[in-house]
C-alpha cells in the first residue's frame, strides 16, 4: 500500500541517523520498573491494570478514584509521559500516560518505563508495535502458564532509535491516525445506537402488533464444525465462531482468522445475520462477506432482505431473553428448530419499511466508518514497517 503521507513522514534521512541501542540505553536516565499488587490498597485509588491498556491508550473507567495523594509514593505511581507497557499475555502492548492517569498505580502484569526525555518513551511507544519488536518480543516471552514478559528480557530489547525531531513527526502521525480510528468508532457506535433507539421507539406499539414465527419471515441454519478434510468442490469462506459474534464491538462481521475451503451450501451470503448465544445474553452479527457459521452459530437470513435490520433489532432487544431457548447449562447451542419456533413482533409492511429507511442509512453509515478504519489500519502497518530500517539485523 502507497500512500503520499507516509511517504512524506517517514523520508527520514540517512540509516545512519538512527542509533542502534537497547531498551535500557536509549536514555541516561531511564527507569524501569513494574507495578505492584492491587490488593489492599485505598478505596480511591486509581489502578491501572494490563486490560486496561488497549489500543495505544489506557481506558479504565473507574468512578470516583483518581491518583495518589499525600506521602504514598511506591515505584508504581505513574507519571505523565511515562509509557505503560503490558507484561503478561498481550505482551507490549503500551500506552503513554496523560495528565488523567497520573498519580494512578500500576499492578505488578504492567511495566513502567520513565525518562526525563519525552521523545523516548513516546518512540518506544511506537518500536514496541514496529514488526521487529513484535518478532523480538515473541521469541522472548515465557509461558509457563501465560506469556510473560520479564523486566530483564525487556531492559535488553534492541532498539533503533531515530533523532528527536524525526520522533516527534512519527508520533504526531501515528496520534492522528490513532485518533482519527477512534472519531470513526465513535460515529460507528453511535450509529447503531441511534438504531437500536429507534426500534426501541417502535417497540412501544409491540402490543398492538401481531407477531409469527421466526420460521415464517427467515431461513436459519444451524452452524457445523469446520471439516477435519476440504470438500472437494469447496469454496474459499470464512468460519465464523461463536467468540467472533459473542465478541464483536460492533454487530457487523467482515472476516475472520479461519479461511478454508467449504462445501458451497454451508457458506452464507453476505447479509446473513449469525446468532450466539451464552448465559448472559444473546449477540448477533451481519456478516459483511460470506462466512460459514461453525459449531453453535446460527445463521438467519430474512426471507425479505428490507426486514433485515428489523430482525437484527428484534434480536438485539431480546438478548437476555434468547438464551432461554438455547440447549445445556451454559445455554451455547440454539438451534435452527428452536430459534424458527421462536415469536417475533411482526407489524404491517408500512411499519418495517418507514423502520428500513431509517436504520439503513444508520447502518450505511456505521459500516462506512469501520472500512476507513481497516484502510486507516492497513497505513498504520505500513508506517510501522517502513520506519524500522536494519531491522534485519536485530537478534
């Protein structure tokens, strides 16, 4: 992938601008440490956990706590432009620290790295996702019960450091890009917020509506585990499992990380709505690309595709109610005989559409987003993988 922006911020001058060094050595005076248990400590202190670092940021809402206050001042207090980096099973993941976290306390799975220079960490921010520092941290992890990453193994990272000036480019592009995904994830979310509110609008007449089975308005096919050999005839599809829906931040699904060859009846087309379910509740997803619905994923096409957004809806509003109809103790497996049987408000034909013509362009919208995301990713990679020259050669 070209693109003039990263061409433009990553003309860097010479390789030999670039000083090869270690973690440890990029600064005369950096830290590094880890945090500390999390137990016992005061009912407002802020705490920043390993999951709470995701995406080049640290995201824990935690009401009401906030940093450390008076003498308490333990290795683990974070300080602005420290980087925060996770040490135990998404190991390096990492994410500066801004004025809302300071004084927060890091537990013992997220190490801290620290220097009076803020260049520093905000490149080992952006090395730690570089492809040799992937590589690198894979072959240096342990696991012996999750990957772990030791201080000691992190302090002898090989770095290659570019000039201040250089860093200061590549962070101010890699913010924006970050920042940009966000903006586009929010309108994302919104979207189908403002969808869901608008059946849920429509969900006040669900009285006075008759209703039918599931059976009579779609076509569900209960999922299958993938085949141990490829048929034959088989096609290329995606096999969709029920973490790819349970887990989806969004109700759309656009791929996933099992592509195989698939007897063509198994594979549904793009527009089929996949259902799973466990004993908090029910999610379902639309699948943007044909997918192949595995083991305890139910795939549901609208006999009418107009009503596709109204039985996406449907389903989403009854959540916590669907699992009920799902065989075994954790509720994982409904199949196409139980959900068809299932009843569904079904008001007159003007109703579904007036409810189509609004949540399309919501949907339209939504999925918009998530497509310049995955370009905006794609620059991302692309940046990370030229800015790491002599790559080769780290060890």
């Amino acid at each position: 992938m070209h693109d003039p922006a990263v061409a433009h911020a990553t003309h860097l001058g010479p390789t030999r601008a670039w000083k090869r060094t270690t973690l440890a050595d990029t600064a005369v005076d950096l830290y590094v440490t880890y945090g500390v248990s999390d137990q016992n400590l005061p009912a407002h202190q802020g705490v920043v956990r390993a999951g709470d670092i995701r995406d080049g940021r640290v995201t824990p809402h935690q009401p009401g706590r906030g940093g450390a206050a008076g003498p308490r001042d333990t290795r683990a207090v974070l300080r602005k432009d420290d980087l925060a980096v996770v040490l135990v099973r998404r190991v390096g993941d990492a994410a500066l620290i801004t004025e809302e976290h300071e004084g927060w306390m890091a537990t013992r799975s997220v190490g801290i790295i620290r220097s009076k220079e803020p260049h520093i960490t905000r490149w080992l921010r952006i090395w730690l996702r570089t492809p040799p520092a992937q590589a690198w941290i894979d072959r240096h992890v342990t696991a012996h019960v999750e990957p772990t990453l030791s201080l000691d193994a992190l302090k002898k990272m090989p770095v290659l450091l570019p000039p201040p000036e250089q860093v200061d480019r590549l962070h101010e592009l890699v913010t924006l890009i970050e920042a940009k995904t966000r903006l586009n994830l929010g309108i994302a979310t919104d979207a189908v917020q403002l969808a869901d509110a608008h059946y849920a609008t429509w969900g006040r007449q669900r009285e006075s509506w008759p209703t039918c089975a599931f059976g009579t308005v779609t076509r569900a096919t209960t999922g299958k585990a993938v085949p141990s050999s490829p048929p034959p005839d088989g096609i290329s599809a995606a096999w969709a499992a029920p973490s790819d829906v349970l887990n989806a931040s969004l109700p759309y699904l656009s791929g996933t990380g099992r592509q195989s060859l698939t007897a063509p009846n198994v594979v549904c087309e793009p527009g089929t709505i996949l259902l799973a379910t466990r004993p908090e509740g029910a999610r379902a997803v639309v699948t943007l690309r044909p997918a192949a619905p595995g083991r305890n994923v139910l795939g549901v096409s609208p006999v009418d595709p107009t009503d596709r957004w109204w039985i996406l809806h449907e389903i989403r509003s009854r959540s916590e109610e669907l699992p009920k109809a799902a065989q075994g103790r954790q509720a994982r497996a409904i199949t196409q005989r139980a959900f068809s049987r299932l009843d569904i408000g079904w008001p007159e034909p003007d109703v579904r559409r007036r409810f189509h013509r609004v949540a399309e362009p919501l949907h339209s919208l939504a999925q918009k987003m998530l497509d310049e995301n995955l370009s905006l990713n794609e620059l991302l990679r692309t940046l990370l993988s030229v800015i790491s020259p002599g790559a080769g050669l780290l060890k």
